[in-house]
C-alpha cells in the first residue's frame, strides 16, 4: 500500500467561518529532499493535486476549506519559488511567477472560499491536476513514443 505524502490537519481558527465549515492546513507526511531534480519535483506537484482531487471526490467537499500557501506543498515551489521561480517549468511555459496565469489561481481561491461548495471545488482542483500531467507529458514524453 502506498503511504500518502500529504495529510490534512483540522484548522479551527480559519477566519471569517462557522462551526460547520471545517478548515483544514494541507502539509506534508515528511519534507521534500533538498536534491529533488526538476522531473521529480513536477512529480511531486502532480501527486499534491492527485491527493486534493482524491479528498475532495471521496469527501464530498460539502464544507471544506483549505489554508496553505502552497508553496511548501508543491514540489516545484519548494525548487524553485525562493529563487522567483527562476528554473520552475511552469514558470518558462507562462512567463508567470507564482504560477499566475494557470488553473492554480481559480483552484486555490475556490478551495478556500467557504461559498463554494461540492462539485465546483472538485472541478478546481481537477483543472490544476490536468494542466500539470499535460504540461509534464510535453516536457517528458518520448517524441515518437
């Protein structure tokens, strides 16, 4: 059995919330090795939101807010974002920092919008996920394969 890279912890202080909207902090089961190369760490990116998809899928995602920054969740932000994400492969392809101008900008404010709820939240993260595996198989596919 696989052991998961991320978990979930409970938030009770999220701001501006009710009782029945449970926050959570994303983060990771055990920190990222500093020599991660620039395949592994896009790999790393993809499981985050392979795991936020898979939550949210199987939970739901009713009432569900998540707070981090992402920046110590993502494996390419962890290699590149220090250094103004200089080297990020998403960085090259959108000439954004931060990885403005993708889906990560819509997905991170829905999944901490406590308004939204159920299907849009999965279809967030779901848009993120997606752009991250095409933009890793156009990088790392074998031409011709």
């Amino acid at each position: 059995m696989k052991q998961e890279r991320f978990h979930l912890k409970p938030y009770d202080e999220y701001p501006n919330t009710n009782k029945e909207t449970p926050g959570y902090t994303l983060s990771l089961v055990n920190s990222f090795p500093d020599n991660l190369s620039r395949k592994r760490a896009f790999e790393r990116s993809i499981e985050k939101w392979q795991f936020l998809v898979n939550y949210l899928k199987k939970n739901s995602a009713k009432y569900f807010m998540l707070r981090e920054s992402g920046t110590d969740t993502c494996g390419l932000c962890v290699k590149y974002y220090r250094e103004d994400c200089s080297g990020c492969p998403i960085f090259k392809a959108t000439g954004c920092d931060a990885c403005g101008g993708t889906p990560y900008e819509a997905a991170a404010h829905t999944l901490k919008d406590s308004t939204v709820i159920g299907g849009a939240k999965i279809d967030a993260a779901k848009k993120e996920l997606s752009f991250l595996k095409r933009l890793h198989r156009k990088l790392y596919s074998k031409k011709g394969a």
